[in-house]
C-alpha cells in the first residue's frame, strides 16, 4: 500500500499537481486515497529517501524543488540506459519477437483511437516490456523500469498527438529492428525520451512549477 502511496505522490509531484513549496498533510492524503495515515506516513519517507519532499521540523513534509536540470538528468540517464538496450536488442530480437512487437503496437494504435487512457498505459508497457526481453540484459532493463517511475504516464495518454506519435515511432522502430539498423533503432529511441521530456518540461511551466 505505501508503494501505491508513494507512486501516486510521486506522479502529482511530477505532474505539477503538487508544486514545490506545497506541504503534503498525512491525514488529508489518507483521506483523499482512502487508506490509512501508516501508509502515506511510510510513502513520504520513500520520497525523502528520493529527494522528492523535505521535513520541516514542526511543519511536516513539504514537496521539494525541481528544477529544469533535474528533468534533463531523469531523461538522460533514461534515455543512455534504453539506447544501450536498443543495440543489444537489435542484435537478438528474434523475428517471431519483432512480429510480436508490430502486434503489440497494432493494440496501442487501437487504445489511442478510442482514448482509453488506461489500455494505452498498458498496451505502451507492454510493447517496451516485450522489447527489454528481447535484450538478455533483465538487470539492466530493471533499472530502466526503476527510473521510469519519474515519468507520469497519464501526462503523456491524456495527450491524443502523444498517441499518434508514438505508435508512428514504434512502426518505425519495428521496421528498423527487421533491417537490423543499428544507429537508426538507437536514434528512434533517444527520440522517445526526448519527446518526453518536451512534454514534461512544457506540463510543469503550464503548472507554474518555475514561476
């Protein structure tokens, strides 16, 4: 439960729903997610750990600040990680496994046309999950995965030009993997963390997280 807790603050903090400066109240949090204040008491000390909020001594926990560079690490070391990927997975993926892929990508294409927030999360998961496999390299991709946690994945489905996107670069991605082109699937997937952080960038000025 505090895992779900913290992954629920996490994303508001990310988002910009929760700005810097703004105190995050145990007994309200509770209420709000409809669990008790043990669970959101633990989360907020995961995210101490993390950075993400301070303790103010006889004030309570207080969303910490995020600057710009901050976002440009997170898409850095995420994007560094996945490139590395992307070359080992070009030289293992399987046919069967690049067919896999273009299926996965065909449910993410029907997710977007109907706007259903929820399978498009899943359908993109699935679609990097079945493509991490394909590198042999589990441990590496479970750092990607630990990373992405600083992604909020609903800044990005809420978005139907997101959608769009990112299927057309997965269709690319697919016809790169079957040609065995190694600088082209690597290029493909920088792009994808750097339309991210585009996205994200532009979601907290919206929000007023530097103003």
């Amino acid at each position: 439960m505090s895992d779900e807790v913290a992954g629920h603050l996490r994303a508001a903090i990310m988002s910009g729903a929760l700005l810097p400066g703004t105190f995050i109240r145990l007994d309200e949090t509770a209420a709000q997610l409809g669990v008790s204040i043990t669970p959101v008491r633990e989360a907020l000390r995961t995210l101490r750990g993390e950075g993400m909020v301070l303790l103010e001594p006889h004030r309570g926990h207080v969303v910490a600040p995020l600057s710009r560079r901050d976002i440009e690490d997170i898409f850095w070391l995420q994007s560094t990680i996945a490139k590395e990927l992307a070359v080992a997975a070009t030289e293992r993926i399987t046919d069967d496994e690049i067919d896999m892929l273009s299926r996965l990508n065909d449910e993410l294409a029907a997710a977007v046309a109907t706007r259903d927030a929820e399978a498009i999360t899943a359908a993109e998961f699935a679609f990097h999950r079945c493509l991490n496999h394909a590198t042999g390299r589990i441990k590496l991709a479970w750092f990607l995965l630990h990373v992405a946690r600083y992604m909020p994945p609903l800044i990005y489905v809420s978005d139907p030009q997101w959608g769009v996107d990112a299927v057309e670069n997965h269709r690319q991605l697919i016809t790169a993997l079957r040609r065995r082109d190694v600088d082209e699937v690597v290029r493909l997937t920088g792009w994808q963390f750097d339309d991210g952080a585009r996205r994200l960038t532009a979601q907290l000025e919206k929000a007023g997280a530097w103003s």
